[in-house]
C-alpha cells in the first residue's frame, strides 16, 4: 500500500470527526474511508477546489450527504489537509490521486499534536464555514512552540499569516514551519526572496 492507505487506516480509526481541505480526489481508499465515516455516524465535512467537484469520487460523497464547500474563486484552493478527531493533522503536498500518492514525489505528514489539530481547525472553519479563502481569510496568529520539539515551530497560512519573530536562528522566515534544532543548518526548500 501506499501513503493513502495509512490515511484512510487513520479515517477508519478516527471517533468523532474527519475535516479535510483538498485539492483533488481519485482515491478511492480515502473516498471509501469517508463514506464509512459518515456511515459510522461522524462528523465528516470537505473543502474543495470547485474544478474538483465533478469527479466521480467527490459525487459519491455529496451523494452520500457529506457536505461539501466549494472554493468560489478563479484562483486555486491547493490546500491538502486532514484533521481528525480535533486532535491529529495528516498534510503535505500530496494529491489524494492515483497520481499523487503512486507517480509522483509527494509527502504526506501526520503530525498528533492538539496546539496544530487546532490551528488547522481554524483555518479549515475560515474557509467551510464563512466561506473565506485566501487574502479574504482573517490573519490566523502563529502556534506555540510544542514541548516536543527542539525548536518551536510554527504554524503559518499564506497569504494572511504574519511572519512571527523568533530567537531561533534556525527558524527565521521564509520557511513555514521548521522542525530543525540550533545546531542544523536551516531548511533550503524555501529559497529567500
């Protein structure tokens, strides 16, 4: 199995509820996942590119009564989120397609942390539920450091996030979020303007 099935697995395992913000979906191990969410009696609730919304994955869950928020906007809404159970975070930048998770070079994090369950919750709510996307969504401050981590990291959507000042000298922007420590060299994925 690939990265989808861990997802899914997780779907499967969660309690009470799975938000997802998404870009595409043709994966019918998530999709299936899903429905047997719902079916299980949770909350399940999407966010999605509208161009997404005719695929016959998406139809089967609109058909199924999940409730689906579509961007509205000629831009993309290229965010690609799960939050389950308000408690655990899988994100990254892999597609949930055959493609995204079987061809392509994605990744696909699961991050058990409460504090970023949270601010992914916000920012899912921002979009779902008032219909806020992009530069239209309120400014959402950055995370807390985590205990478990040797360098604070933060939680930042662009383009409303203000960068945070820190002391770390590992962790000033550009990068979004930065699980290094003060003794490793800073990340090069997002080279400096």
């Amino acid at each position: 199995g690939g990265p989808d099935v861990a997802l899914a697995e997780a779907i499967r395992a969660a309690h009470v509820s799975v938000d997802m913000a998404l870009y595409e979906l043709n994966l019918w191990t998530v999709r299936d996942a899903l429905l047997d969410a719902q079916a299980r009696g949770l909350t399940v609730r999407i966010v999605a590119e509208t161009g997404a919304l005719d695929s016959p994955e998406m139809q089967a869950l609109a058909a199924a009564g999940i409730p689906i928020r579509p961007d509205d906007l000629s831009g993309l809404m290229h965010d690609k989120f799960a939050i389950l159970d308000r408690s655990e975070v899988w994100t990254g930048s892999m597609n949930y397609t055959l493609s995204g998770a079987y061809h392509q070079d994605n990744n696909l994090l699961r991050i058990r942390d409460e504090k970023l369950a949270a601010d992914y919750l916000t920012e899912f709510e921002e979009m779902f539920t008032q219909g806020k996307f992009g530069p239209g969504s309120p400014p959402t401050p950055p995370t807390l450091p985590s205990p478990w981590l040797a360098c604070p990291w933060r939680c930042i959507f662009r383009p409303t996030t203000a960068w945070p000042a820190t002391s770390c000298p590992c962790c000033a922007p550009p990068w979004r979020v930065s699980p290094c420590s003060p003794s490793r060299s800073p990340p090069t994925i997002w080279p400096r303007p």
